[in-house]
C-alpha cells in the first residue's frame, strides 16, 4: 500500500489551500507546475498567482524535496531531519534599483520578520525599456517544513497573498 511521503502531503495542503483562495476570489492562479528531477530524483511543486481585481505583483511558493529528504523519511535514518523546503517568489518591476530593493526588502521583513532568507535579482530584457527593471524576490524558508506545519499553511498563505498587496500598494498605487 502508498504511504504518502512528508511532499505528498505536504503539497496536497498547499494545493488546497491555494485553489480556496482562487475560489474566494482572493488571487487568480496562473501556473501550476508539479516536477521530478530523474536526474537528481528530487521533486518540486509550486503555484503562481496575482492578487484579484487588480494585482500587478506576481507571488509564488515552491515546495521542494530532495533525494535526501526522501531517504531520511524512508529509511528514518537517524541523525537526519526529513521535510521539504519552500521558497515564495515575488515579481514586479522596479525603477530605482537600490531605493526599490531596500523598500521592498524592508516591507518581507515588516510581515515576515526575521526568519526567512531575502534575495532579490535585479534584471531587465534586452531589447526592452532600460528604465523599467523585473525584481526577483525571493524568500527562503531556514527550517524544513513536515507535517508538523500543516496548520500553519493557511495563514503562511494568507501573509504570501499580504505581501503581494503590499508591493502592489509600493509599486502601484502610489
């Protein structure tokens, strides 16, 4: 019989979790992309989505496990701590590549504190307006997630859904 894995279950909850809020009509799902990696037999899943009636910013979550998670979780070996990664990703253009990324990584910290890694890659498409960057934020979770979080991805997924308001308020509405 199937034994779900930590990412099975996992992915079900954020799955869930994001098609009610495209139900409630809170964000518009753009992509779904669910992976193995034969080569490295790591798995991923992720989810895109605008916030609705007017989002401009695009936010994202990857869930990710790898061979070694798996084999943690499978054979308990001890010493190891199975679960899954996950980063959020943000997309929205910039002008002021320094004054934009020391706002927009203050605003991560004001709702997501200190716990979580920030980067932000700063890039534009030759061929198009020099004036206008794409920033590429990135948040990446520290600590593994198991089942242990599962309660916790309904409000993880609420401040993911507050932080693309709030660079869609910096950036948009100003």
């Amino acid at each position: 019989m199937f034994d779900p894995t930590i990412f099975d279950n996992l992915k079900v909850v954020f799955e869930g979790a994001m098609y009610d809020m495209d139900l409630a009509g809170d964000v518009q799902i753009l992509n779904r992309t669910d992976r193995v990696e034969l080569s490295t037999m790591s798995r991923s899943f992720g989810m895109e989505a605008i916030r609705r009636p007017h989002g401009f910013v695009k936010g994202s979550f990857e869930l990710k496990a790898s061979l070694a998670d798996l084999s943690a979780e499978l054979l308990s070996e001890q010493g190891k701590q199975p679960g899954c990664s996950l980063e959020l990703h943000f997309a929205f253009p910039v002008k002021d590549m320094q004054q934009d990324c020391a706002i927009a990584e203050k605003l991560m910290r004001s709702i997501w504190g200190e716990g979580p890694a920030i980067s932000q890659r700063v890039h534009w498409v030759y061929g198009e307006d020099q004036t206008v960057l794409k920033n590429e934020l990135t948040l990446q979770f520290i600590r593994k997630l198991d089942e242990r979080q599962i309660d916790d991805i309904p409000s993880l997924m609420d401040h993911l859904v507050l932080s693309m308001e709030r660079l869609d308020q910096q950036y948009f509405h100003k």
